[in-house]
C-alpha cells in the first residue's frame, strides 16, 4: 500500500477536506463581538433543556465551559455522554477524535455534534490509518508482525483504535498506560509493542514506568521508507514509538525548568506525561491532566507550581487557587490551537440550529469502525482495577 502525503498549504489560503474535514459552518456564524452571546447560549440551552447535554473538555475556553453540563479529559466524557441515554444531542466542546469516541460509546439514537468541524489533533492526524497499515506490513515483512500488539493512545481517530481492535491490540490512556502496557507484554510470547501516535507517552511509560531502556525503543517515522528502520533495528526493538507528538506538551523545555528552579528553589514542577523525555526526568511530578488538576487542588496554601500543559487550563488553575502561585512552564503563550476553535458563536450557532430543528455537524463512525474500536476500548476497559481517565 502507499502513502499519499498530505499537500501542505499556504496559510489562510485553500483546504483539503480529507484533512481538514471543513473549516466553514454552513448559515451565519455570530459575530464575536456580538454582546449577546450569552444570553443567546443560555436561551437555547434552556430551551432545548434536557435534550441537549454539552461537553466541556477541561483545555476548552473559560467562554465555552460555563455552558458545559460536565467537565473533564476525552474519556471521560464520552462515558459520562454514555451515561445520558436520555440526551436526544451531545454537543462535544472538546475536538475531533473525542467527538468520536462519544459517537461509538453512546446509543445509535443520539446525535453528537462538534461545534467547529476544524477543531482536529495534530497528533492523532500524524497517524493516519493508511500508514499504520503500511507500517503493519513491514513488520510482517520484518518477520515479527505476529510477536507485536499495536497500542493506541485514546488521542487517536476511531479508524485507528479499529485498527487495534481487528489486530488483538487496545486503547490506552495517560492514565492507565503503564498498566495497558504490561497487559501488552502479557498478550505473546517475546511480545513487542507497536505505540501510537505520541512517542512519548509511550516512551516515559516504557522507560520510567516499565524500566525498560531508551536503547529498547526505536521511533518509526512514516514519512520514511520503511520508517527509518531497519529489520534489525525492528526485531531488536521492544517498543516501536510512533514518530508523533503533542504539539503544546511537545514545547515545554528542560532549560524552562533550571531557569525556573534557579529563580525560585521551592518550585515543583507538575508536568503531563505527553512531555520529552528530557522535561520529564526534571519535572518533580507526572501525570494526567486529572492528576495534575488534583495534585494542585491538594497542594497547601503558598506552594509554588510550574505546570507544563495547556494554557487554558492552567490560567484557570491559577484562578482558582489563589493561594497558590501557579506559573506556565513555557515562555511564551501557547494554547491549543485546535481546542480553541470552539468558541462562544460556534457553540451559540450550534445550540441555535438544534433549537430550529437543523443537526449540523453531526459526528457519525460507520458501523464496522465502531464496532473494532468497541472491541479496543472494551478490552482497555477489562484491565482490571485501574484508572480509566485521561
């Protein structure tokens, strides 16, 4: 099979919508400096009143999450959509792939819809499910295809976690990695890990977790022939790491963290497992973005925090625990660039057209795609005993 790459396009200037999947909403997109906004969301939201149950995923705008019914990580969410079987529309203020997994957890009756079509991951578009396929070939080519379970990070697309579930494989978490991980390892005799698509949740899980070396763990790049690799280099390999990464946790830097720990040497550093291997071997503590939201509301009154995850949620961190001095680990203003499409006049546009009747961006996985990423998720959720948050 080839890989057609993605055409790379001017900035504010054409659209591919095999990549894209559309950047315009169909009607007339409130303006934002319309005054009314809220009032119009809570209108709409109250007159849809229990038919409707919204979203909010914890890296959205402050804007967006007054509005949300629940907030949290991906997973979460869509089992708390799961948990509504009642809601007619799951209006997911979160991005594509989380919209999904709500489509595939929630009944074939309820409707989810995604306020702004073009609030996609970077890193689940850097595994498409034709260069996972072609991957999977070279390791059957390499002769070890059957020694390998493929592991799929829930930041994935839903044709991706079907993918595991047809090839014995399974979904992960930040949360739950090191355990999905070790049920892996458990699956075949000399068994190998295919991990995708951030390197380095699997990497840190592997090394820190799992005490594995980095020597154990080779990166296939799928913009390479055969990844980068040879078939030695593969059969040598206990962890094939996807070449793909966050594009705000993969900013946060080591030299941040001695800049900070020189100014103020009381500083703990909090820092989302999604990081470089570098920042996490200096960071003070790891975790989810659960994690990372409870080791905070549990810190004592004068401690000092550098987190390295979203901005978003980190400046409403910081708001909400005054006492507390909580900083960005990078030097600049980074938010995500995707998670922020949502806006107040995409949900208010949103909300008001399932007011009038219209279903606009609806978010729908075919049969056969759910059906393979149920078996994944299914057997993530089977691990007995543990964590199943982000």
């Amino acid at each position: 099979m080839t890989t057609v790459d993605l055409q790379l396009l001017p900035l504010g200037r054409g659209t591919d919508p095999n990549s894209e999947r559309g950047v315009d909403c169909p009607g007339d997109l409130p303006p934002v400096s319309d005054p009314t906004l809220v009032a119009r969301a809570r209108a709409a939201k109250e007159a849809l009143g229990s038919r409707v149950f919204i979203l909010g995923h914890h890296y959205q705008r402050d804007e967006v999450i007054e509005f949300a019914d629940v907030t949290g990580d991906s997973f979460k969410l869509a089992r708390d959509a799961a948990a509504r079987p009642d809601a007619e529309f799951i209006v997911f203020c979160g991005v594509h792939f989380m919209a999904e997994s709500a489509d595939i957890l929630t009944g074939p009756e309820q409707r989810v819809i995604l306020p702004d079509m073009a609030a996609g991951c970077s890193m689940a578009d850097m595994a498409r499910l034709s260069q996972v396929e072609d991957c999977w070939d070279a390791l059957a080519e390499a002769g070890i295809a059957d020694s390998v379970v493929p592991v799929t990070y829930m930041n994935s697309s839903a044709d991706i976690k079907a993918f595991c579930g047809k090839h014995d494989g399974v979904v992960c978490t930040s949360s739950n990695a090191q355990s999905t991980l070790e049920w892996a390892f458990e699956q075949k005799p000399n068994a190998k890990i295919l991990f995708f698509p951030d390197q380095h949740l699997g990497r840190n899980t592997a090394v820190l977790q799992l005490g594995l070396s980095l020597d154990d763990c080779v990166v296939w790049n799928p913009l390479l022939p055969n990844g980068g690799l040879t078939n030695d280099q593969l059969r040598a390999a206990t962890m094939i790491l996807w070449k793909g990464h966050c594009s705000v946790h993969g900013r946060f830097s080591a030299d941040v963290i001695d800049d900070l720990r020189a100014a103020d040497p009381s500083i703990k550093i909090l820092v989302h497992p999604e990081c470089t291997h570098d920042v996490v071997l200096k960071a003070d503590l790891v975790g989810s973005t659960e994690f990372i939201i409870k080791t905070i509301e549990a810190a004592p009154a004068g401690t000092s925090w550098a987190i390295g995850t979203e901005l978003n949620l980190v400046q409403r961190l910081a708001r909400q625990h005054p006492d507390k001095k909580i900083a960005f680990l990078d030097r600049t203003v980074c938010y995500c660039a995707t998670m922020n499409r949502i806006d107040l006049p995409h949900l208010v546009w949103a909300l008001e057209n399932l007011v009038a009747g219209n279903v606009v961006n609806q978010i729908q996985v075919d049969a056969d795609t759910e059906h393979w990423a149920k078996v994944a998720l299914q057997r993530m959720l089977d691990l007995p005993g543990k964590s199943h948050r982000d």
